[in-house]
C-alpha cells in the first residue's frame, strides 16, 4: 500500500480541520505554479481528503484528479464533492500511460511511507508526467533554514500519529531521501514554509 493507509476515520474527519490554517499558504502556492506553468492535465498523488485538489479547481485548474488508497481519507474526500474526482488507487503502482499528465503533485506523503515505496511512488510520478512537466512535492525539511520552532511542531504533529508513519518521517529526513529520489532532475523553483520546516520543490521531469 502507498500511503494514508493508517489513517483512522477520525484522523481522516479532523485532518483538514486541524491543518486548514497551517497549509492554506503551501496549497495556494502550488495552484499557483501550476496555472502560472499552463499544466492541462494534473494528478495529486496520495490526494488524501483532496483538499489541494479543491484549490486547484479554484485556481480554475479543472482538469485536475487524485489517488489515494486510504478508504477513511477518500470518504471524507467523497463527502467534500470528490467523488468522481478522488480514486482508489496505489500510487506506487497506477495504471496510467506513460506521459498521461501535465504534472504530478506529491503533497506531505513521501515522508509517512517505507523508503522503498516512497522512492516507487516518485519513479511512479515520473512515468506518468510527460517530459519536461512538473513534479512537485511538497514535504518536511530540515537544515539550517528551518527553525527550532519548525522543527518541535514537526516532530510533535508526526509523533502524535505515531506508529509506521513515524518511525517512517524519522528515516526519510535521517536519510534525506528525497534528495536521493531527485537526484539528476532540475529544480526550477524552490520555497519554505512553517518556520522553514516545511519545503516546496519543482522539478522539471527529464
């Protein structure tokens, strides 16, 4: 299974309440880029409640669909009007075409899942996204840019989920995978969030 999987039906009702505020700025900033990119197709990869692709449609990005696997996280998503919008479906693993998107959005997943799923899911990003699209994360970070308050609110948010998530958070930003999963790609732009602990990365599929 890709990701979301462990989220229980409650996390799953309280996840965009709780995160609202936080992560309005992050979900704009990627509507943002991708309407400034004129991207036609998009997928949000481990969409979870689909609230980044409620932005985009917003942003007028109508074109736009997610995968989840997480039953709990797609139900809330189908009671906000995603329906037809949000699809079962592992990420690691789709059955889409080969350059089928415009871009492909990976939005605070990669971190929770098993190194080797993670790294399948950005491979998985890269098939499906046409070359020279866009493949944006958005995810955790931590170096000299990010704040120690960055940093505790980090920790505390992903230890109070817990269990496989968190020992997975710990060994993706241990291991700084993502850098290894991008090695190669071009970045054409690069932003931070939340203190500093939260990184937005375009990359420009080869």
């Amino acid at each position: 299974m890709s990701t979301h999987n462990h989220y229980s039906h409650f996390l799953a009702r309280i996840y965009d309440k709780v995160l609202h505020i936080p992560v309005r700025n992050i979900r704009s900033s990627v509507a943002k880029v991708i309407k400034n990119n004129g991207s036609g197709r998009v997928i949000d990869l481990c969409c979870g409640t689909g609230n980044q692709i409620v932005y985009l449609r917003k942003a007028g990005i109508e074109n736009s669909i997610g995968i989840d696997i997480s039953d709990n996280m797609l139900h809330q998503a189908w009671r906000n009007g995603l329906k037809d919008v949000c699809l079962k479906m592992d990420a690691s693993a789709t059955t889409f075409h080969n350059d089928e998107f415009d871009a492909a959005i990976m939005s605070f997943s990669l971190h929770e899942m098993h190194a080797d799923t993670a790294q399948k899911v950005f491979l998985e990003s890269k098939r499906i996204v046409k070359p020279g699209g866009l493949l944006i994360v958005v995810d955790y970070c931590f170096d000299e840019q990010t704040q120690p308050v960055g940093r505790f609110a980090t920790r505390a948010v992903e230890r109070f989920v817990g269990g496989d998530h968190y020992r997975n958070f710990k060994y993706f930003m241990g291991n700084a995978l993502l850098s290894k999963f991008s090695d190669g790609l071009s970045v054409r732009e690069k932003k931070r969030f939340l203190f500093g602990a939260v990184g937005l990365w375009v990359y420009i599929n080869d």
